[in-house]
C-alpha cells in the first residue's frame, strides 16, 4: 500500500448518499444493511469523519445518488438491475423522508453538493472531478453508502482519474459481511492507494497542520 | 436480471487484454491466474465466445491494458497499487513476448483495436466509448483479464455510460475463486443485465440473424 | 459537408439555454442578442423547429446553463471570464424570471431535462451523452443560444463523441454579425455534419416516417 | 481577463500538433497556413516558447493529431468533415515525413507525450487530463496548430474541465486571418483566462521561480 498523506487544501472527504433510506430505521435500505452497519459502527463513524473533517477545514463533498421521480428508466434502452429494482421501491424518492439527508449530515455553508448520480459512480455524468479540481483537490476520502456499489464504484473511477483514493473500511456497509470482504480485501487494494480504519484515519487527520 | 439480447450491428465483443504474460504458459500473470483459468476452461471459452463472434458479424473491439516501458509511472504524484506493482514486474513489457497478443486472439482486419488503458478501466483515458458509437454499438459482451479488475471496471463503466452489458463468467479468469465470487455473484448483478456462461451465450449468438 | 439525414428515433433536437434572459424582451442579455435575433427571425424559428420535431416525434432534450446562486464561483481557482461575468450580473439566476423558460418553450412530458451545465458546453460535467444514449440518439440538432459559445462548444463535443451534428444558422443567435460568420463560416464547417437554414432544416423533418 | 500566473510545478505546456504536414515547408498543410505563419513569426514564437519553458521547468506535453492509416474512418457512423477531407489527402499519414514531428520540436526525456486525438479536442478519447493530473497541473498555455480548430478546442476543454487556460495568439496560425480574429477576439475571450502575445508570456514565465 502506498504511503499517503492529507492536507488542508489537497485533499476531500466525499460523503456518498447519506439519505434516511440508508441510514435510519424505517428507511427502505435501513433493513438490510443493519447488520454490518451495526456490527462496524457505521453511524457513530460517520459523524467522527465528518466531524474530524470539517474541524480540520478538509471540505466535505456531498456525492448523492438520483432520487427517483416518476417515470424514471421507463423510456430507457439500457437501465440497469439496480435501477429497475430502486425504481420498483422507490428508493431516494424525491420529496420524501427517505430521500433526503440523514438529519446528522446535513450539508453545511462550505460544502459542495454534487450533481446526482444515475446509477453508482459519483463521477459519472456529474460535476464531481470539475468541482473536485475548482477546488485544487487531488486526495478524496470515501466514506458512506454502499462499501461494493457506490463506493466502490466512485473510488475505481477516482483512480482512474488520477486522484489518491483512501477507503475508510468501518465508515461504510453492505448488504452482507462477505460483500464488505470483497470491497475491501479483494478488490479495493487494486485501486485504493489506503484502506484504513476510522480509528488509522482519525489520527492520520489528526496530523494536517 | 433483464432480458438481453444481441444483434449484427448494435453488439460488439470487447476482449480485454488477451496478453501472453496473462494468457500462455510462461506469461509472469500465468501461474496466479492458472487454477482459475483450468477449472473454467478459459482459453477453449475464449476461443469458442471470438469465433462465434467472428461467425455472425460481430465486431471485436480489442480492450488493451498499457504496455510497460521505462520509466512508466515515475514521476507521477498518485499511482495506483497495481501500478507499481506490474511496473516492478514489467508486465505487458513493450516489445517482449509477454506483451503480445496470445497467438489465438490476433486481431484481424475487421477488428478494433482500442487505445491502450493505463489501469484498470478500458473507456478511461481511451477511445473505446468513441469506436463502440462510431461502429452503431449499444450492447458490449465482456471476456478476458482479469474478472474483478479490468473486466469489472470496464463492465462498471459501460453501464454508467448507457450500455447494455454482458458478462461471461467462464470466459474470464482472476487470481482466485473468491474474486470469481465477488464478480459474478457479489457485484455483477447490480450493474450487468446478463451474467452468462459461455454455453449460453453461444446459444443467443445462434438466434442472432 | 455530408450527406445527412433525421430519423424519429435515432434523432434528437437539443434546446440550448431557451430562458427569458436569453429570450425575452427584458431578459438581462436580450438587448446584447436582438439586433441579430430579430435579424435571423431567432424566436420564429425556434418555435417553428420545436414543433415540428414534436410532430414527427424527435425528442427534445433541454440543456440548460447553470442557474446562478449566490456563492457561485466565489471559491473556485479557475472561474472562466464568462462565468466571472455573468455572476457579477447575475444572469439565469434560480427562482427569477430570467431564468425560467422562455414561455414558449415549456419542456412537455416527453422532452428530457438535462442537468445545467456550468460553462458553455452541454455535455461537460452533465447527463447529456449518458441521456442520448439511454433515448438511442446518435444524431444531433442544436437550436437556440448563442451561436459560438453554448451551440459550438455542445456541437464541437457531440463530433468529438461520434454524434452526426446539425447545426441550423437562424435557430440561433450571437453578440454580433460576426461571431454569427465565425460560427457557421470558419469553424462550424470543420466539425459539423451539417450547417442548415430552418427552412432546410423543415425540409428534411418533412421527409421523416 | 482574470490575473494568471504560471507556476513550474502547476502549470505545463501543451503543445498541439507540431508535425511536418503543419510546420514545414512541403508540408501538406504549410501552403495553406504559411500567410498567417510567417506574418506572426510563428516558427520563431514556437521555439523561444519551448525554450522557455524548459529552462524553467514546465513540462512540455505533446498533444498530437491522429496519424492518418489505411481504412481510417471508412466503417464509422459519422466521420466528421474534417477528418473526411484529411483522410483523403493521407495528412499526417503514419511512417511518412508528414507525420513525423518538425526537428525543432522533439520529445525530450521529461516532456510527456499524450495519446493522438482523433478530431481537434486534445482531450476527447485520450490521456490528456489524466497525465496532467498525475503531473500535479491545473494551469495549461496552448501553442501549436490551429487557432480555430485543435487550439480553440482543446483550449475551451480545458476550461470546461476546471483548467486555467492561456492562449498565445502569434504561437498558433490558421489557414486565414479571419479565422485568427475569431479564435482570439471573439471566442477565446469567453473561455481563456488569458490570450497573451509571445513577448508577454515569455516575461510572465522570466518570473517563475
């Protein structure tokens, strides 16, 4: 693994669909990945990131999946599984409770909200490497939602597009154990340049003068 | 999982990284990939997916990986893990044996060869989402190296740029069952519209007219 | 120039930037456009391009500028000298009615709005390939504002994408005369495929099945 | 314009297109472009550019047009005019004189040479903004050939992709004066955060440190 550092300026902590859908009870996703969430910790992770992020004046950027409205894909040629699936339960719906912001990671004055995401990757069809270079960032933390899908989609491309990836293995979660086991163990260490805990981030953060 | 299915013009075979040091006995990625490539009879597969292709008008796009030079990666600020390390190892080195195409997978006249990619994605950096447009293609079926690198970053890619995508899971090979795991059963389902055996798809190429 | 043609399918009319700032008399840059506007007879033609594309069931897609918001490009390195400009003035600002649509130019239930563009060209950092896609489009006609900053940079990049690009010379407008000769004279008929009056243009939307 | 300043690490060098075909007498597209070369210096305004910048430690990147090959776009959907006209006089064709670098203006160890661009955007389907990411870059200077096609298209990229952007008006030519006036009067003013003459950036780069 790469040696990597963080600073002020360079670097940017990219917060991926922290919707109510996701992240509190009664949210249509809540359900299945409670379990890992609770087993790694994932709210009170969150919001040690963050916290530790916005203290150090590391700019959060808010990366956020579509919300669906009605008629979405259906004059589509192509949509994918999981588009046709969040569609049928209308995941993210636009102008509900499920679709905005978990009420402990609301946007503040110096963040970036991106453009919405169709489909997994932040950067696809989106601002996100324009906003990311206006800002003169080439370092992006990942945390949030889901560790194998959005994540790790968005973190693929990141490198892809010449950024430092860091994955943050308990501030994120998954359907299940073993998809966590595959983000982090079999193919994030192809891509990420560090996959650390919240606990290894928070002291490395802990550094930036 | 959607309902697929393929035509003359609007598909296109992408055959990703078909390389002596990954594909022939000898290569340095052979012996890694070697339990995984026996067990899915990977190179009969190859062999059986190009030339029904080849039978019924479908284009091959060749999906190239960079080849290594000196020099490669040196000066730059943030390259990837697997960057370093095929550069170490001088895989797909320039003008040698192991960066050739496998003597059963060359190119011919009506194929395209895509400009080479420098990590893991085949449109990223390259032309290869230009060439599918310029030749009227709309659906991608994906075989090659490796399962959840360069075949799942271009397959992941390919979705968020609106098209169809086929995998095919015994056309493919990685360092270990796990990985063929976590492609094909973990991930591949939330952003392929066909996961297939080669076997089937042999059997949609013979419907197409 | 080529020999092109329009299908219902394959066909898209893309409606650059149709606001009241643009559009309407009182709009903040109507009075800089509407010497040549009224010149080419712009808002005639729009309407009357509009509506045929709907009858003969070519798709409208809307591509509109960013809204400006205070804060905009206050902390970005490298704001263009348009973007600079128009912030100060506060062009196309959100919930004004410089930046509504132009009252005869309503998206209706079957047109697709894509996301705002930040500068000039409609596919940068938005949805606008990935959409046309998605509809099956690979042919491209561009009206509406202005004829050598948002039309060309948008026609420019759909080329550079594989899209067929049609360009109509009085469903536009510009600044002055000759930004208008520099448009479709000396560098539009370098990339594309078609430079159309909208008499032309009706012609051959006439011919559509 | 806004207040731009270079900096060694920050900024680089693109230079577009320095072919025999373009630069040298007998070229192929010399005769065309040698009225407006020799009347701005043009030879001359290139090599006191790159000699500059390489005492000064910007780095040089090669931004070269596609090599003309047998069968070039005879399959594509939608060949653009330009590349219709060029692939029929073989310009910049692959293994001739043509398509070689002009003497003056060879690769050196540290220049980087991006991956050749099919139409007139540097960018499109190529390397170009990952390279100049993995090389720390957020501010490029464009010289080479031509004004309103491959420097103007690169140029207004660049912009679009959160680039600082200098245009260089007698580092650049075109095949008319009208064509120059429109690249640096009328449409470089809306995307170029400066358009400065060669004496002008030579002294902006004297006080690089």
């Amino acid at each position: 693994m790469a040696d990597v550092s963080y600073t002020k300026q360079g670097s940017a902590l990219l917060l991926v669909d922290p919707y109510n859908d996701f992240l509190s009870e009664g949210g249509k996703l809540w359900r299945p990945v409670e379990a890992v969430a609770r087993e790694v910790g994932l709210l009170d992770n969150l919001r040690a990131v963050t916290a530790a992020a916005r203290k150090k004046g590391i700019r959060i950027f808010f990366v956020p999946h579509h919300r669906w409205e009605p008629g979405d894909y259906e004059r589509w040629a192509h949509p994918s599984p999981d588009q046709l699936a969040s569609g049928k339960r209308q995941v993210f719906a636009k102008g509900t409770w499920g679709g905005e912001w978990h009420v402990d990671f609301l946007p503040q004055p110096d963040d970036v909200v991106i453009k919405e995401h169709w489909a997994q990757n932040g950067f696809a069809n989106t601002d996100l490497d324009f906003q990311l270079k206006q800002h003169g960032v080439d370092r992006v933390i990942l945390i949030g939602m889901l560790a194998n899908t959005c994540i790790e989609a968005t973190g693929r491309f990141a490198m892809e597009l010449g950024y430092q990836v860091t994955l943050v293995k308990d501030a994120t979660a998954a359907f299940s154990r073993d998809r966590m086991h595959a983000a982090h163990e079999l193919n994030g260490p192809n891509y990420a340049h560090a996959i650390l805990t919240t606990c290894e981030l928070l002291a490395a953060l802990a550094e930036v003068a």
